[in-house]
C-alpha cells in the first residue's frame, strides 16, 4: 500500500522482495525505529548474512503457499515480539552500521 502524499502510518511492516540488496539502509532504518520487517534473503543470501534471524524479521522465499503461512503466522505472533531485539546484533561494535547510524542521527539533528 503506497501513501502518496501522506505521512506513512504509525504502525506498519517493511516489506521488501528484492532480489539483490547490498546492505539495505532503508530495512536497518526501520529496524532502528523497532518496525517489524519481512524479507527476501535475495538471490544471493546477503540480507541474511548481515541480519540474521532475529524474531522481528521474517524471511520469506518467494513460494506464495509458504509464505503466507509464514507471514500470517508472523502476523499472529506480533503482539510477543520486542521490535527493537534485531537492532543490537545488526549494530555491533565490528560492522560498519555504527558509522552510519551516527551519520543518521546527524542529518535527523540537522532536521530540528
């Protein structure tokens, strides 16, 4: 659902079917503000590597008959999940996302 000259809502899902995604900065932005986040892998399996599996992020295989067993099922279990849990296995010290998360912050700074 697009929301063409509105804000997007307060509570909503990313949902993203790319099939190469390098890093994702718009999937770590809605992990940082605790979104919950449903996944292609990609064809080459990097979104995995670099989220991994953490409960508020559901992978999805592009086989519709799986998938919306596992989205509903996802959608059930909501109300159980810390949005925020995904955001300090993908911010470690040793990944580069701390350097764009302060890079972030900055332009949002800069916006007030």
């Amino acid at each position: 659902m697009f929301f063409l000259n509105q804000g997007t809502p307060i509570d909503y899902i990313y949902f993203s079917t790319s099939r190469y995604e390098t890093f994702g900065y718009s999937i770590l932005e809605a992990l940082a503000k605790g979104k919950r986040v449903i996944l292609f892998p990609g064809e080459d399996n990097v979104l995995r590597e670099v989220y991994g599996n953490p409960n508020n992020i559901q992978w999805i295989s592009k086989d519709i008959q799986k998938d919306g067993i596992r989205v509903l099922n996802f959608l059930k279990s909501i109300k159980e999940v810390n949005y925020r849990q995904a955001f300090p296995i993908i911010a470690a010290s040793e990944s580069y996302v701390p350097l764009y998360l302060e890079c972030y912050r900055t332009s949002r700074m800069k916006k007030k």
